[in-house]
C-alpha cells in the first residue's frame, strides 16, 4: 500500500512539473512566439513571462523581431546594351509581425533573398552599362521601393539594400580603362592650348600697353619740347626787343651784340660740320674780346632795368 502511494506521488509530482513548464514561457528580448491552439494560430507572446493553457496550446514559431543582414550572393546581369555585369549587394530587413512572418511565407529569409536577387536582374537588365555604373544610389533607392513593397504582406520591413560591387567583364574595363586615358589626354590638351591662348593674349595685352605708355612718353616729350621752344622763342624776342630799345637808343653796344651772336653761330655751325678740318679767324682776338664787352654790357644794362621796373 505504501510503495503504491509514493508511486502514485511521483507520478503527480512529474505531472506537475510537466504541467507548470508547459503552463511557463519565458520569451527572450528580440522575440516573439505564435501560440497556437489545435494547429490554429491564436495570439502572439511578447519578450516577458506568460502563462499558457498547456496540452491545448503549443508555441508554433519563435520568430526573430531584429534587424537581420542578408549577403546577396554574385550574379551575372545583362544590362540594357548587352554587357554582362557580375553584381553583388547586401540587404537589411526586420520582421514587424511576427504572425505574417510564421505562417504568410515559408523559409523567410530564402524568399527575401531570392526575391531581391530577381529585382537586381530587372532593374541594372533595364539600365545602361554607363547607368549601372554611376547611379549606384538610384538603383538602391528603386530596389529598396521594389522588394519592400513585395514583402510587405509578410509582415516584414526592408530597411536597406546596398549593391556591393558591380563588376564588368575584363575587355570591357580595359576599354573603358583606354578611354578615360584618352579624355584625360583630351582635357590635359584643352587646357594647354587655353594656358598658350591665355598667354598670348596677356602678351599682347602687355604690347599694346607698352606701346600706348611709350607714345603717351613721346607725346609727352613732344610737349615739353615744344613748351621749351616757345620759351626760348620769347626769351629770343624779348632780348631782341630790348637790343632794339638800345639801338634806337643811341648805345653802340648792342650792335656789337648781334655781331658777337653771329659769330658765335657761325663757330658753333663749323664745330658741327664733319667736313671742315681748319678753322680761319679773319677778325683780331680784340675784336672778339670787344664783342664780348659789348655783350657784358647789354647784360648788366638789363638787369639794372628790371629792378627798377619792378620797383
């Protein structure tokens, strides 16, 4: 009787503990489990501790609630000009209902995949090569419109999907490599020919500059020889004036003034003249000496009147 008691006991002590672990669920941060009754999918449990009717309720899916990385592996794409493209990427999705997830697709993540590595076909298949190439932000950008729309009802959100690498075949890198050597040769003579053309024009900037400065010089030196010629051309008269007044005036001396001055002229025309090679003087020293008085006198009779008239 008593070993039928303790066997009994144990079996409802193991009832129990069977009971309350299938009663307990513990559901970890980044979870979430579908209950389901019979089959049936009822509720959803939240990262926390829940109790659950066991034997008739079950835990059917624990689904992953965090952002999850997917590496799209290398494909061959044909673009729109026929050139094939070996395209990789990378794509960032997180499940917002974890009921849609469980039971709308089957294998999750290998649907996502497949399905982004079908868009990358249609949409780098309807670009140019030169397209696919450098609008790598477009493509991302219509590829994110395109796969998050798709998977929308399977309760998922795709955050992010980034073209890793798109590689040409090698003929077609080595003809683009000779191209861009040929356009950087290209821009390298546009740019020497336009320094040359700069120089030349700042060259004949500079000519033209120089030659208005030097026919500003020559007019200027023009002027000033003109001012001096009108100077001395007064001076001249004013002293032939005043030679007059003294000859008018009875003073012998200023005849000898105009002898004096033509003598001087005459010596400084022969000192001139290449081809003369022997000086006459056909007038005595005393002669000279007297002009010269005669000149002396004129002088200081001038300046002797010019006080007085001023005074």
């Amino acid at each position: 009787m008593f070993d039928q008691t303790l066997i009994w006991a144990v079996i409802v002590a193991v009832l129990a503990v069977v009971v309350v672990r299938k009663s307990v669920i513990i559901v970890r941060q980044g979870y979430e489990y579908t209950v389901e009754r019979f089959g049936r999918y009822r509720t959803t449990f939240n990262p926390g501790f829940h109790l659950m009717l066991p034997f008739v309720n079950r835990i059917g899916q624990r689904v992953n609630m965090m952002e999850r990385v997917l590496d799209v592996p290398s494909q061959e794409v044909i673009s729109k000009d026929n050139a094939v493209l070996t395209v990789d990427g990378v794509v960032f999705f997180q499940v917002l209902d974890a009921a849609k997830a469980a039971y709308e697709v089957y294998r999750l993540e290998h649907a996502v995949l497949n399905l982004t590595m079908t868009n990358i076909r249609t949409v780098l298949g309807s670009m140019d090569l030169d397209d696919a190439l450098s609008k790598r932000d477009m493509i991302n950008a219509q590829l994110l419109n395109v796969v998050d729309e798709a998977t929308t009802p399977w309760g998922l959100k795709v955050t992010r999907i980034e073209i890793k690498d798109i590689t040409p075949p090698m003929d077609l890198v080595n003809a683009m490599a000779r191209q861009m050597k040929a356009e950087r040769e290209k821009r390298a003579n546009i740019l020497e020919a336009e320094g040359f053309r700069q120089a030349e024009i700042l060259k004949a900037e500079g000519e033209k500059k120089a030659i208005v400065l030097d026919a500003e010089g020559r007019r200027e030196a023009a002027f000033r020889d003109a001012e001096a010629r009108e100077r001395l051309a007064e001076a001249e008269a004013k002293a032939t004036l005043m030679v007059s007044d003294a000859i008018a005036q009875g003073d012998l001396q200023a005849i000898n003034y105009f002898v004096a001055q033509k003598y001087v002229d005459a010596l400084a025309e022969f000192a001139r003249s290449p081809n003369q090679k022997t000086l006459l003087l056909p007038m005595e020293t005393t002669g000279i000496l007297g002009s010269l008085a005669g000149i002396t006198e004129i002088a200081k009779a001038a300046l002797n009147e010019n006080p007085t008239g001023s005074s």
